[in-house]
C-alpha cells in the first residue's frame, strides 16, 4: 500500500519533471525557428495598434485569436471577411467604424464610439493585418473567408 | 474556534460576500444586454462590466482563500498569527486596490488583457498585499513546531500563486507571446495552485467534519494534488492550440488535458469516500454539503466540462464561443466558489459561537444556488453549440447567429435569479451569524 513518504515523492518528482518539459517546450515553441508569426512584420505601427487594442479592453467585447468577451465578433481575419463582403474596402470599413464619433450598433448591439484620429485607426489596422497573416494551425481557417466545415458533413457532401 | 487572531478570517469572509453580490450584479448587466437589454451601455459598456464580473470573481475568491487561510493556518500550527494588525492592513489594502481597480474600469483605465485587467501601477500593489499576506502565514509556520501536510499543502499554493503573477507582468510586443504567458496566470492558477489551496481547504475540511485519520486524509492529498500537476502543467498546452504557436502544443496539451479530469475525479472519490469512512457525525451537516458539493462539482464543472471541449478536433469549432463560458462557470462555482461557501459555512458557528447549521435557510441557499447555476450552465451550453453549429458550420454571420440564440440568454437570467437567491438566503445566513466574539473561544469543533 502506498505510503505518505511514496505518495509525496509521487506529488514533487511528478511536478519537478512537467515543469521542466513545460519549460523546455515553452522555449522550443517561443524560439525563431519555429515561429508562426512572422515577427519580422512586427512593426511599430502593429506595436501600437496592440495598445490601443489593449488600452481599450478592445477584448472585453470581441475574440482575437479565439480569445475574448463573446460578445462581438471574432477580429482574427476580419479585414479579409470585410474585404469580401464591402469589394475590398474592409480596412476602410474598419477605420471609419473605430474612427466615428457616433454609436455603432449592428444587428442593435452597441459598441462604443471611440472616434480614433486617422492615424490611430491605421494602426489598429495594421495589428489586425499581422494577426491575420498568424498560421493558425487550422483556426485561421476555420473563422477565415473560406472557412472549414466538420471533417464529418465534408464527407457526406463528398460521398 | 482555538485562537483569538483567527476572528480576523471573518472580515475576509465578509468582504468576500460583498464582491460575490457586486459580481453578480455585473453578471446581470451582461446577461440582460445579451438580448437587447443594453440601456446601462453609456455608463457600463459591455467590456466593463465583463471585467468587473471577471475580476471581482477573482478578488472575492482570492479573499476567500486568505479567510481560509487565517482560520486554517493557526489551528494546524497550533499558535496565534503572528501580527493580527498586519493581517487587518493587508485586509483594508486588498478591498482599497479592489474597489480602485473596479472604479477605474468604468472609466477607461486598465489593460485590457482577459482577466488580468487591473491596470499596471496597481499590479504592484497586488504583490505588496500578497507579499504581507504571505509573510504573515509563513512566518507563523515557521515559528511553529508543528508543520502538517495541510497547512503545507494550502502555503505552497498560495505562495507559488503570488509567484505565477509575475509572468504576467511582462511586456511583449507580440500578441501571441503575451497571450502565451497571459495563460501561465490564468491557467497554472486555476488548474493548478488554486487546487493546491482547494485541496489545503478540503483536506482540513475532511479531516474536521468526517474525523478520519489525518495521515489518511494527508497522503491521498499528495496523490490528488500530485495528479493535478502532472496533468494541469502540461495541459495548458489546451490553450496554445490557436493562437498561432507551434503544432507540438496540439499532442501535449491534448494527452495531459485528457488526463486532468482523472485529478478532479480522484477528488470527488476521495471526499465521497473519506466521509463514508468518517464515524465522527459532525452536526454541521451544510459545511458537509458544501465540501462534497465542491468536490462533485468540480469534477464535472472542470472536470468533464473541460474535457468535453480540450480534444484539440472540437476545441479547433468551440475555441473562442460560448461553450467556454459554459465550463467556466461550472468549474469556478464547483472547484473555487463552493470551497470557500464550505470553509466559511465550517468556520462561522466557530468564530461566532452561533451554531446556526440545522436551519433550512442554509440548505435552501445550497439547493437554490446549485440547482441555479446547472441550469446557467445549461443555458450557456445550448447556446454555445447552437452557435458552433450556426457560425462555424453553417457560416452565418456572427450577429444574425447572436440573435438566433438570445433566447437562451432569457432562460440564463431565469437560472441566475433562482441562483441568485440561494446565494441571497446564504449572506442572510452569514449576517445573522453576527460578529465574531471571544467568547467563541470555549467552543472547539
């Protein structure tokens, strides 16, 4: 039967090693080979595009990466969608969206009127242009233009 | 109660209860602006009150385990706390920095990082607060002859949870390497430290209501809090699926998340058990509902609710909707929420010397607030795969699908009154307890 000596040995080793592979796959996943981000396209236009977003609680409301309020739509690839559906104006679409002094509310769900200056607005543009260029590992896809259906209905419309 | 220091666990309660009902308000304001209720949006917006709801679960949570703490610490240490005057500073900083850091969401001020919103100059003020908390419950172990498991257990949680708050105070221009180590908070925290502090809680808990052996009791905590880590290190790869960091993320964090909910239900088994095993009939049987509530709910709040959407095959369709919200209420009610109602229901006969447990006051608060918050859970579930289904299938538009499924947000306000009420009904149980007394001293549960 186990004993209390065996079971807290179990609690620590078993801590100690996840811990050092969790760090060591944190470094792997962090180092430049094998980033996904394309961060020689981290200007300093994106950097202040992701202050702006972050100094607004932009993600109180909206998803970025999956990440967010629920409550506005996902902005992962949103100037692709909007490029579809306004004939390729959707970073204008954006900018006059974040630059209005007025409410926005489609669908009646308001979002706040932060009346951003021109240049404010370009870069939250250009953060949104470097996070849709991020591979995704299949999500990108999946809330992109041309998004993915379950593996399952592909097969039945496939048959 | 043994010690007259640990009355100072009451004001910890206290001003837990007063940040839950603020809490719940805001979760009020969002709810009802889910289906077009929005009139509070000029002065709330939707993005403030959700990190009002958010954070103020957190300080209300975090308060509650240092109530805990103050209550366990010198019973299992046998000595008064070494500085009760520290302990009422560090209680006043802890409501200061959180009312400050509510007032300014409403005005603009903060970081706008999903959960960690406090806003940086107050972040320092969280450690310092923390810092004192620690420095009061370490040096009064270590000034004790008598070092138990438990109380060993419930420091090193908190301690390694004052820790895992620096990671996220480091600034990365990158979104996805700050989201990366935004999670080693939020997720080390909750799938792991906070459950050395549940496990610390429930432990004590089990050990007081079932009088099992302590060593018993002891060991199977290494076990279960062993299993935690093994798997919940390992399984916040579940969050790195998506956010653009390598495919490695997609096998580790897929196996070790398949193997957390085997820690919470080693949980479940073992509070089930160890009070099957308990021939000690303790008359505080709500303490005892509370405690094996806790244990239960967890394991299928975060348990099997966060497996039913951690395979990276469903997380790739489920990944940033509404079956997120689903688990997260159920696994913070059951493993974090619950807790703390248990260690407050065990601990308030003891410190007011009312013994107040045989009322159906108190089991209505329990029913109303369970039953309640399944059927919130419910609700966010069915909305949250309608718009799976709906958005990501079906490729509508993310508004056309949020009005499709309002309707489920009608039924969540309807389960959040019921909850509501059971947690009404508790507070009036905790104020008619009144005050803390010495005279308490004599009663020893």
């Amino acid at each position: 039967m186990l004993s209390k000596k065996q079971a807290r040995a179990f609690f620590l080793g078993g801590t100690l090693v996840t811990f050092l592979i969790f760090i060591g796959l944190t470094v792997y996943s962090l180092s430049a080979a094998t980033d996904q981000t394309n961060r020689e396209n981290l200007t300093a236009e994106v950097v202040r595009g992701k202050e702006i977003w972050e100094s607004n609680n932009c993600m109180g409301c909206h998803t970025l990466l999956g990440e967010g309020g629920y409550y506005a739509p996902e902005l992962t690839k949103v100037v692709d969608r909007l490029n579809q559906r306004y004939d390729g104006n959707g970073e204008q679409v954006i900018k006059s969206i974040l630059m209005s002094k007025g409410p926005w509310q489609p669908n009646g769900r308001k979002m706040v009127a932060y009346g951003m200056t021109e240049a404010e607005a370009t870069d939250v543009v250009a953060f949104f242009n470097w996070i849709g260029q991020i591979d995704l590992n299949g999500f990108g896809e999946v809330v992109g233009v041309d998004r993915k259906i379950s593996p399952l209905s592909k097969d039945k419309i496939n048959n | 109660m043994k010690y007259k220091s640990q009355k100072v666990a009451y004001w910890f309660f206290a001003l837990s209860m007063l940040l839950l009902v603020l809490q719940m308000t805001y979760g009020f304001i969002m709810g009802f602006a889910r289906f077009g209720f929005d009139n509070l949006h000029e002065f709330i917006p939707f993005n403030t009150a959700r990190a009002v709801h958010t954070n103020l679960l957190v300080v209300w949570l975090l308060s509650g385990f240092m109530g805990a703490a103050y209550y366990i610490i010198p019973e299992e240490a046998q000595r008064e706390l070494v500085n009760v005057k520290l302990a009422y500073v560090q209680l006043i900083s802890l409501a200061i920095v959180g009312v400050v850091a509510v007032v300014g969401f409403h005005f603009n001020i903060w970081e706008g990082r999903k959960f960690l919103e406090i806003p940086r100059p107050l972040d320092y003020l969280v450690v310092v607060n923390v810092l004192l908390f620690l420095g009061l419950i370490l040096t009064t172990l270590f000034k004790s002859k008598r070092r138990t498991t438990t109380s060993l257990v419930l420091s090193m949680g908190l301690l390694f949870a004052a820790l895992l708050y620096l990671p996220g105070m480091l600034p990365f221009d990158s979104q996805v390497t700050d989201s990366f180590f935004r999670w080693w908070v939020v997720h080390l925290w909750v799938e792991g430290v906070w459950e050395l502090i549940m496990g610390g809680i429930l432990s004590f808990l089990l050990i007081k209501l079932t009088g099992v052996d302590r060593e018993v009791i002891e060991k199977w905590l290494y076990v279960i809090v062993g299993l935690t880590f093994l798997s919940g290190v390992l399984g916040t790869g579940h969050h790195y699926y998506y956010i653009g960091v390598n495919k490695i993320w997609l096998v580790v964090g897929g196996i070790f998340s398949a193997l957390e909910p085997l820690a919470f239900l080693a949980m479940a088994l073992f509070a089930v058990n160890m009070y099957r095993k308990g021939e000690k009939k303790h008359p505080n049987k709500l303490a005892l509902y509370w405690t094996l509530g806790s244990a239960i709910l967890s394991f299928v709040g975060a348990g099997l609710l966060g497996f039913a959407h951690t395979l990276p095959q469903t997380n790739l369709y489920t990944h940033g909707t509404l079956v997120t919200a689903m688990h997260a209420h159920l696994a913070f009610w059951g493993a974090y929420a619950m807790i703390v109602l248990a260690i407050i229901s065990y601990a308030l006969p003891n410190l007011t010397g009312r013994k107040l447990y045989e009322s159906s006051r108190g089991r209505a608060a329990f029913w109303l607030s369970n039953i309640g918050m399944i059927g919130m859970t419910v609700a966010f579930g069915v909305a949250g795969v309608a718009q799976v289904y709906l958005e990501r299938k079906f490729k509508m538009d993310f508004m056309v699908v949020q009005k499709e499924i309002s309707i489920h947000f009608v039924v969540l306000i309807l389960c959040a009154t019921m909850f509501t009420t059971g947690i009404v009904l508790y507070i009036i149980d905790f104020y008619k307890h009144g005050r803390p007394t010495d005279e308490a001293l004599e009663i020893n549960n």
